[in-house]
C-alpha cells in the first residue's frame, strides 16, 4: 500500500475585527479544523489563540499544530506575485483603499500574522524550505507589530 501525502489545510474567511487586532479564520480539511480568534494584542499579552471558543493552552501542542499546518498551507499558496504584494504591505504604514492586487492579499497577510504569533509562543521553526529572505520578513514582522502595540505584541 503506497502512502499518501497529508491533506494540505484550507484556511477560510480571515478576518481582523476592529477592537485593534483580533484575528478569526476556519481551518478545514484536517485534525486541526475548527474556528480561530487570536486576542487582540491590546487585551494584553499573551494572545490567546481559542479554537471554536475554547481557549488553548498557551505555547501548546495544539498551537505549535497549528502554526505548522498554516504555513504550510501559506507557503503553498504564496506566489511570486503574492509575495511581491506581501512586501509591498509590509511597507505601508495605513492601509487605506488599497488597490485590487494588495487587498486581494491582506487574508494572506493575516496569517502571516498569526503564524508569526504562533511560532513566538511554541517555538515551532519556519519550514525547512523556508529560505532567508521568508526567516527576514517573518523577524521584520515580529518587529513591527511589536513596534505598533505598546506592550510587545506577539512577545515570547
């Protein structure tokens, strides 16, 4: 009997609500499928990440799950284009009427977002594919959203 390959995760209806950064996604297709909300960084750190309400525990094994299966599902989904779009936004200060290309790519962005939290709080490493350049922009996001929120979002 041959092995088959893991289902690749499906990541669906991301979100960031207005109350300063909480994030919700679906994750479906998998063992790690369910509903998500990473806190809002304004509600103090650390940013809980809930499945279907449920709180998980902090730098667990659910979330280091989750931080892998996501980018995963974001490195196979992420162009050159996507990610020349990816950049661009990463040098936005506002992201106010952005044109078709980047809005197109602001789900993608969220992700990132959440993955970067997930893998501060697990310890969970970048894929191995994941090249330099991917390692760089992660550090600068990191940077950045603790550059944004007072009290270091994403901190480990």
């Amino acid at each position: 009997m041959t092995p088959q390959a893991p289902t690749l995760m499906h990541v669906s209806d991301v979100m960031l609500w207005r109350d300063g950064g909480t994030i919700t996604f679906v994750l479906s297709d998998g063992a790690s499928a369910g509903n998500y909300r990473l806190q809002t960084p304004f509600a103090g750190e650390p940013r809980f990440l809930f499945r279907d309400e449920g709180q998980l525990p902090y730098g667990g094994a659910a979330e280091r799950e989750v931080a892998i299966v996501s980018r995963a599902w974001l490195q196979a989904n992420v162009t050159q284009h996507v990610e020349a779009a990816l950049q661009q936004l990463d040098l936005l200060h506002e992201w106010r009427s952005l044109p078709g290309d980047l809005g197109a790519v602001v789900p993608l962005h969220r992700i990132r977002t959440v993955i970067t939290c997930l893998e501060a709080s697990t310890g969970a490493q970048p894929a191995p594919e994941a090249d330099a350049a991917d390692v760089q922009r992660n550090a600068y996001i990191h940077s950045t959203l603790t550059g944004h929120f007072k009290d270091g979002s994403c901190a480990s």
